[in-house]
C-alpha cells in the first residue's frame, strides 16, 4: 500500500514551529518524508531570506546526512533553525492568466500549427511587433492588422 504525507502541511508545520507534526504519522507514512526535500522547499521561501539561511546552513546543513535515518529529528531542527514570519504559507505559485483575445489567438494557431493551449502559452513571449510580422506573413488585409494591432 502506498503512504503520502502532504509536505504542504509539513512546511506549514514547520513555519509555525509545529514540533509534534510527525509524531502521528505511522513508520511507512514516516519513511516518505524527506528531510531533503523540505530543507530545498523551506531555502525557497522568499521572506526573512538571509536569516534563514545562515541558520539554515549553520544547524541543518551538517547533520542533515549524519541524521538522515531520523526524519523527526531533522524536522525538529528545521523548526529550531527557521524564523518564519507568522503568515508564511507555502504554495505553488499559479501561473498569471494572460488576457488573450480571440483573434490574436486565432492567428497564433494559423501560423504555428498550436492547439488553444500552445498557442496562449506563446503569446507573452512574442512582442506586439512580432505578433503583427505574422500577420502580415499569413497575407491579412488592413482590417485584419487593424484588429490584430488592437488586440496586442
């Protein structure tokens, strides 16, 4: 049988130097959790940056092989060593919604052969200079690049 631990919920343990967070994890649920993995999530974190680190690479860093067959021990160091502020949560970070208009879009498809998902994915890498040289390639008419300057 498979065991996961939500490591969000570790980090978030750890941030509110939650000690006792791996107490109740069974020893396979216990065997998934890597101290590794945490310590390169937690020197991710953007907030208190240089302070963290320092007390990161000081109390963590040279036990984290020695004790690496100690995952609770190592998550308690984590908690000593980290001065989080009290709202830091951890999170993926969603990607920004680009606004595309339709027509836009439309021509990015036609000229590079891309679903609707490649071709929004593309449009914040062209310049509105570029967008407007495919319309002009694709031969569009001075309606079509009025509405294609428009859009961009």
């Amino acid at each position: 049988m498979s065991y996961k631990v939500d490591i969000f919920k570790l980090l978030n343990g750890i941030a509110s130097n939650k000690m006792d967070a791996l107490d109740n994890l069974s020893e396979e649920e216990l065997k998934t959790v890597s101290p590794y993995v945490l310590q390169m999530w937690i020197k991710g974190a953007d907030n208190n940056l240089e302070n963290r680190l320092v007390l990161t690479n000081e109390f963590v860093n040279q036990y984290m092989f020695p004790l690496g067959d100690h995952p609770k021990l190592l998550y308690r160091l984590l908690c000593y060593s980290n001065d989080f502020d009290e709202d830091t949560r951890f999170y993926f970070k969603k990607k920004k919604k680009v606004r595309t208009n339709n027509f836009t879009l439309k021509t990015l498809m036609k000229y590079y052969g891309y679903d609707e998902r490649h071709a929004s994915d593309i449009i914040p890498l062209l310049s509105s200079e570029d967008i407007l040289s495919i319309g002009e390639e694709l031969g569009y008419e001075k309606e079509d690049m009025k509405k294609l300057k428009n859009e961009t």
